[in-house]
C-alpha cells in the first residue's frame, strides 16, 4: 500500500511538474504561436520581445510588441510595456473585472492618401462576415468592471499625404480610474498630453454609464495654430497662420444625444497673424479673448460673455469687381458641385427641421487699438489710407433686440478723428441711424478720388463732417454738414466728370475763407436700383453744378445787392453811356470785385445786329423829322408817317420799308459797330477811371454767338477765377435754363 502510494505520488509530482514546465514556457509558446500566425490571427505581421503571465496574481505583461505596415517592413503601431491585472474568476459569475490595465511607450502611425488609409487592410480582415446561427439565442450580457486604465507616453502620428503634413500628438497620458456597468456615480476620465512645441492638450471626463449624463473638462495651452495650415488651404489662399491657442471648455450633456451638449469657458487666442500668397500680413490681432456663456449647437444659440480684440491690424484691398477677403477666403470662386449644392439644401432643410432661427448674444464687445491699411486702385493709381488707434465697443449685441448701438472712433491717417454712434435693429436694418463726427481731415489725402472724378488736385485744406443720418423702413434722411477750412485746389484737364469745383469753392468760401455746406441726401433703400454711394456722390455733384450755374446768388450777398442786378444791364440799341442806374450797377461789381479778391468778372455785349440796324435808321430819320417839323417822331406818329411816304414819294407804304428806302445810302453796319464800341468804351473807361486796379473786363460777343439774336443792346456779366477760365458761368436767364 505504501507502495502504491509512493507511485500515484510520483506520478503526480512528474504530473505536477510537467504542467509547471507546461505553464513555465506557455507564456513563450504562445508568444511565438501569435508571431509565426499574426496574418492568420490579426491580419498584420507582429512580433513581441517577452510574453510574461504571473499565475498567482493573474497579470499579463507583454514588452516591445510591434505590428508592421502591410510592406512588413515599417512599424504601424508599437508599445514598449502593456501590463493587464485580471480576475479570472469572476467569469463565471458572467462578469469581467480588471484590476489594472497600463499601457506605455504606445506609438501609432496613421497615413492617408486619397480617401485611403494604412489601416485599410485590417478593417477589411476584422469586418469579414462570420458564420451565424438563426436559432441564435440571446444570452445575457456581460457585466464588467475596469479599474485603473492608465495610457502612458503615448505617441501618435497622422501623415496626411492629401496635404503634405504630418501631425503629431506627442507624451499623450490618461488615466481613468473606474468604469463600471452598472454604477451609480460617475467615473472619471483625465487625460494630457503634451505638444511637439511645448503647451498641453488635458482634460477631465466624468460620465455615468447608466443614464448617460457626463460633464468634461478641457484646458488647452500653447496650442500653435501653424500645425493646421496645410488643412486650411483647402478653405484660404494663404501662405501663414500662427498663434498660440489657449482654451477651458465645459461640456455638459448626455452621451445618448450629444449633438444637445452645451458648451462654456474660455478662448484666447495670443499673436494671431496670417498672411497670403504673397505673404501680406493682413489679418492679426495681439489678443483675441472669448468668454463662453453657452453654445448650444442643437438649438443654434450661441452666447458670449465678452469678445474682445487687442491690437488688431487688417489689411483691406478694393479692386473694381472684389476685395482681397473674397479672394484668399475664396468667397468669388464659383460653387459648381452637386455635392456641395445637395449639402447646402441638407443643412438648409435640418434647420428648418429644428425650427430654431440662429440666436447670438455678446454681452460685452470690443476692439482696441486697432490698425487698418486700406488699398484700391479704382482710379488707375494706387489708394492707400491708414487707420489707427481703432476703438469699437458695444454692449448686448443680441439678436432678438430691438435695437443695438455700437460706439467707434478712431485716428484718421495719423491726423483727423472719426467718432460714429451706430444704431440698426438685427431684425430689420431698414430701420438704423448713423451719427458721424470726422474733424482735422487732411483733404489732400483723398487728392487721387478728387483729381479722378472730378478733374481738380487738392493741395491743401482741412475738413470737419456731420452727419445723422435715420433709415425708416428703407427710407433715407440725412442731413450733412461739411465744413472746409483754408482749401486751396489746382485745376486738370483729366477728370472723369470734370465739375468746376474749384470755382464751386470759391463762391461758397464766406469772408474767413470758409466753406460751409448743408448736403442734404435722400433715398429709398427698397429700391434695387438704389445705391447709398450713388446718392451721396450725386448730392454732392449736384450741389457744385447748380452752386456754378447761379454764382449771383453767392456774390450778392456780399454788396448788399439784388442778384438780378449782377446777372446783366440792358440797353438801348442806340445807347452809347450807361445811365445813372447803370453806373451804380458798375459800381456793385466794383465792390464786389474788392470783396472777393480772385473773382474775375466780364460784362460781354449781346445785340441782334439787324433790329439794332432797324433801331438806329428809325432813329435818324426820326432826329430829321424833329429838326425840320420840330415835332417828336416818338410822339406824333401819324405826322411822322405822312412825312416818311412824302420823303418816299410813295403813297400806302409802311414805316419799315419807307426807312429802309430813305437809309439806302447809309451804311448802318458801321454805325451799328460804332454804337457798340462806344457803350463798351466808355462802360470800360467808368470802370477804369472809378477803379484803376480792376480787372473787370467789357467786350464784344462773337457776332456768331446764338445769343445775339433776338436780344437788345446787353451786358451779359459772367463769373470766374482770375486764373482758371474752364469754369466760366454766363449768368442770364439762357445759361441758368
């Protein structure tokens, strides 16, 4: 019996042993099973330095795996250390539990090509179908519960050949203490990891795996805003953007519908800067700080605390048909795509489908010290106006106010000012006003539009602008001042329009030199064909013609006088000195002509040649019939046509043909002519011997002048410049209709 014993007990210790041995070498076995069978098993190559599984505390350890790119050449995924703690025993009670699970040195390399991936192969391998039962039945689920899932010093890479970058996510950590099917509290997940150029991605997660509910917590530091360029070509013709990224985000929501989460926190941005393809800086910022109140995707509401930019420049290029923003944001390029279009109406139709019209809200709004170079070359030559010290504020920019009121001001190319009160309703902005206060404007900064559009350089002078300006349901009031200080223009001959400003501004300068202008602007915005520019240069331009076409209505003012009095003189044909009332006439252009120094005035003369001839032949004959009848031919007429027909020796003729008979041998050209210049003499010799520096000018209108006809013996005075004459105005009752 002893015996017996003694064998069973051997047997069982060589047993024993064997098993032991058995268990001892399984962990290689196994390894060197999975590597000669990894394609069979996994559908990639692999290989495992060590294999190690301690039996009396059910831990796993597996060192230096690799799994190798479909080439089996490079790494697609390797760790250095991954050690799982089991519980073996709780799989018969149905329940997985793992005490620990800690994976380091885990490094993933991601490539994309096209719409493929290096991973391609193994989704194929792992979705192939798989024998199934229709007389499955339905087996109760697996409980589990996971304890301390810790990812340490992990790396990944993402080599996304489309765009020629490589992304990297470097010392990626988390840890998660609990996670449990059927737990009541929260479990917890913290993550972090570092970025290639210093910063920090990390964040926290709580979620109750029963209801769904989860909140999460993230703080982004340092994030370079340069690693995302070659993404954002696809959207922007540009050359640059950089920046660091700093952000805490709250999340709050329910796994089970996500898209409902609300988003809180913080966002700055710290020297954001980009650049185009010529490498242009033309948007950046110092600092661009965003407090999140709540962002609620679902609902299309989106609400801010405060939005705040600090040192912003902006680079703005107008040309005849776009701005540089349309084209770097390629905004101009037309969106031809059936894809693109179906996505538009998909969104279109989701948004009708949640019935939410977008909310906004900014409680507090604000842009400081900033900076804008403004460009265009509409004219053919380069524009280029700077503004600086910007300062923009508004608070409670929402969007179902009924009214909102923004703030601005701002220095006007290192030298005006510009402070503008805006005020629209974000439901309707046909309905808005516009204060604008702009003084100490430099017009010769606007020389290229002026010289352009209206023929005239601006070599110096100061401008001071009001406006208020209301739009009731489209309707446009506005009332303008403008107020133009020691102006001094130079006359072109390229202007587009060519108007007479600089005589415009001349008549309007009051005695301190002074331009002072009511431009009123009216319009109805409901019109398409209505263009608010359109308005306002057509006011203006308007202003200055019919400011030209009336001169008198200035310049009377200044001698106290009746305008009608500086428009002509009239005259009879055989009128050769003015009278009395004619001289004190002469005598108002003498004194205005002191009064407004510059002020070139002309008396042109005007007369039909043939009822002038008339005139003067029933004037000699009528001077004959009073010296030898000493009778008025003026006043007995009956006489004086019974002396024409016996002086005819023709009986039934009239008067007119009875002078021309009698004046045959006259030459009432010459006499005509001579009658002419002596009004115009002895006008020129008053004015002279009155005045001796004037430099008023009396002359003779060309005899072809349409003017002549029908007219009496007339001064016609016109109005100029002493050293323009493209802007001379005729002032009579011809030139104004």
């Amino acid at each position: 019996m002893n015996k017996k014993k003694k064998i069973i007990l051997r047997i069982s210790l060589v047993l024993f042993g064997l098993i032991l041995i058995l268990l001892l070498f399984l962990p290689t076995i196994i390894k060197n099973y999975a590597i000669k069978h990894s394609k069979e098993l996994v559908g990639r190559q692999i290989d495992i330095e060590n294999l190690n599984y301690n039996y009396f505390t059910s831990t796993l350890e597996v060192t230096n795996f690799k799994m190798f790119e479909s080439n089996e050449t490079d790494h697609f995924t390797t760790f250095n250390t991954l050690i799982v703690d089991l519980e073996p025993l709780k799989l018969i009670k149905n329940k997985i539990e793992i005490e620990e699970i800690f994976l380091e040195g885990l490094m993933v390399k991601t490539v994309m090509k096209d719409s493929t991936f290096n991973f391609d192969d193994l989704i194929r391998f792992h979705s192939s179908e798989e024998d199934t039962s229709s007389d499955s039945v339905e087996e109760e689920p697996f409980k589990y519960s996971l304890s301390n899932l810790e990812l340490k010093g992990a790396n990944f890479y993402f080599d996304n050949q489309n765009v020629g970058r490589e992304t990297q996510i470097e010392d990626f950590s988390f840890l998660i203490p609990y996670v449990g099917w059927d737990q009541e509290t929260k479990s917890n997940a913290d993550l972090k990891f570092n970025f290639k150029k210093g910063g920090y991605l990390q964040s926290s997660l709580n979620i109750n795996p029963v209801n769904g509910e989860f909140d999460a917590a993230i703080s982004i530091k340092n994030l370079y805003l340069n690693a995302f360029y070659e993404y954002l070509l696809e959207y922007a013709n540009i050359n640059s953007i950089d920046g660091q990224l700093n952000a805490k985000i709250s999340i709050q929501g329910n796994t089970n519908e996500a898209v409902k989460s609300l988003v809180s926190g913080a966002v700055d941005i710290n020297n954001f800067k980009m650049t185009d393809t010529n490498n242009k800086e033309f948007l950046a910022a110092k600092t661009i700080h965003s407090s999140l109140k709540e962002i609620d995707y679902f609902n299309s509401s989106y609400a801010l605390d405060t939005l705040n930019i600090s040192e912003s420049y902006t680079y703005f290029k107008l040309d005849s048909i776009s701005n540089n923003f349309y084209s770097i944001f390629k905004l101009d390029e037309p969106s031809t795509s059936d894809q693109e279009q179906n996505e538009n109406v998909s969104i279109s139709d989701s948004t009708a489908t949640n019935g939410n019209a977008i909310y906004y809200a900014i409680n507090s709004f604000s842009i400081h010290n900033g900076k804008l170079d403004y460009t265009d070359n509409l004219t053919g030559k380069p524009f280029d106006y700077h503004l600086n010290n910007i300062e923009i504020n508004s608070e409670k920019i929402i969007s179902d106010s009924e009214w909102i009121d923004i703030n601005a001001n701002m220095l006007l190319n290192n030298r005006g000012t510009l402070k503008a009160e805006i005020g629209y309703n974000p439901s309707n902005t046909l309905y808005s006003e516009l204060d604008i206060v702009i003084e100490n404007f430099l017009l010769s900064d606007i020389n290229i539009y002026s010289n352009y559009y209206t023929g005239h350089d601006i070599l110096q002078g100061d401008m001071y602008y009001y406006s208020n300006s209301k739009i009731t349901n489209g309707d446009i009031v506005s009332e303008n001042k403008l107020l133009i200080k020691e102006v001094t223009i130079n006359t072109t001959d390229q202007g587009l329009y060519k108007l007479p400003l600089k005589f415009a501004l001349f008549l309007l300068k009051d005695k301190n030199g002074d331009v002072n202008l009511d431009i009123p602007v009216r319009g109805d915005l409901n019109d398409p064909e209505v263009q608010i520019g359109k308005i306002v240069w057509n006011s203006f331009k308007n202003l200055i013609v019919k400011t030209v076409a009336s001169p008198v209505k200035f310049l009377a003012g200044l001698v106290d006088g009746d305008p009608k009095e500086l428009e002509g003189m009239d005259f009879k044909y055989t009128d050769t000195i003015p009278n009395e009332n004619q001289f004190r006439k002469l005598d108002k252009l003498l004194e205005l002509e002191t009064k407004k120094e510059g002020l070139k005035i002309e008396l042109v003369h005007y007369a039909d040649r043939n009822l002038q001839k008339e005139e003067i032949a029933l004037d000699l004959i009528g001077q004959q019939f009073n010296e030898e009848t000493k009778k008025d031919y003026l006043k007995d007429e009956k006489d004086f046509e019974a002396y024409l027909q016996t002086k005819a020796a023709l009986d039934s003729i009239s008067t007119k043909e009875a002078i021309s008979k009698l004046t045959n041998a006259i030459n009432l050209d010459s006499l005509s002519n001579s009658y002419n210049q002596k009004l115009i003499n002895n006008t020129q010799s008053y004015l002279k011997t009155t005045k001796a520096s004037t430099h008023i000018e009396v002359k003779q209108s060309n005899l072809d002048d349409i003017k002549n006809t029908g007219s009496l013996s007339r001064f016609k005075m016109n109005y100029n410049l002493l050293e323009d004459s493209e802007d001379t105005i005729s002032n009579n009752t011809d030139s104004q209709r």
